[in-house]
C-alpha cells in the first residue's frame, strides 16, 4: 500500500494509480479530474483545501472516506461522479455548501460544525 503526504498535486497526478490514501495540510485546490480513475484510493484527507473542481475524484471506485477541513467553501457538482458508498466528512455546519453529495451514490455526507 502506499501512502503520499504530498505537497503538490502536480505530482501527485502521476502518482494516481498506485496511491492509497491520501492526508494533506498544505494544498488549497484539488484541480479538475486531479484524481480521476484513480481506483486504488481508499482515503483521503485535507487540511486547507477551499476549492474542489469538477471531476476531481470522479471513477475512484474504492474510494470510501474523505474528510474537508473548515476552510472549504466550493465543491463542483461532479466532484465525486462514480463514488459510491462514500463517506464525507465535512468540518462546517449542515448544508453549507450545496450540491451534497456532489455527483456520489450511496453517500452519507457528516457535517461536523467545529467549536
């Protein structure tokens, strides 16, 4: 299994494939189809993302939780197209951003309002 605190997704595109889980604090944006067909992520995690762009995780079929920080404030409609029982977890109050579940199937979306 492999494992990527990347800094840059530039590089991480190239990783897509092999890449299980992903638990990043740094980047802002996840680029449009950044992800895509990535079918061996299972998690993933961010800690300053505020941009999701359209087809980002689209096709990650084993995808099963990802987890946005407080500072997300746009997830493209088809951001998750193709996951299915999927898990998100969002740190800010129920239905802040809309479009829930952003083209997912069988999704449980967790607003999670921090103190």
């Amino acid at each position: 299994m492999a494992t990527y605190d990347t800094e840059s997704y530039a590089v991480a595109e190239f990783l897509a494939n092999t890449m299980t889980t992903i638990n990043n604090n740094y980047a802002k944006k996840i680029k449009s189809a950044c992800f895509e067909n990535a079918t061996a992520l299972t998690t993933a995690s961010f800690g300053a993302i505020t941009t999701i762009e359209s087809s980002a995780f689209s096709g990650c079929t084993a995808l099963t939780t990802v987890t946005l920080p407080s500072t997300l404030t746009a997830i493209a409609s088809t951001a998750f197209n193709g996951c299915s029982n999927l898990t998100i977890n969002i740190d800010l109050p129920s239905d802040t951003i809309s479009g829930a579940p952003w083209g997912a199937t069988n999704a449980t979306i967790n607003w999670r309002q921090l103190p």
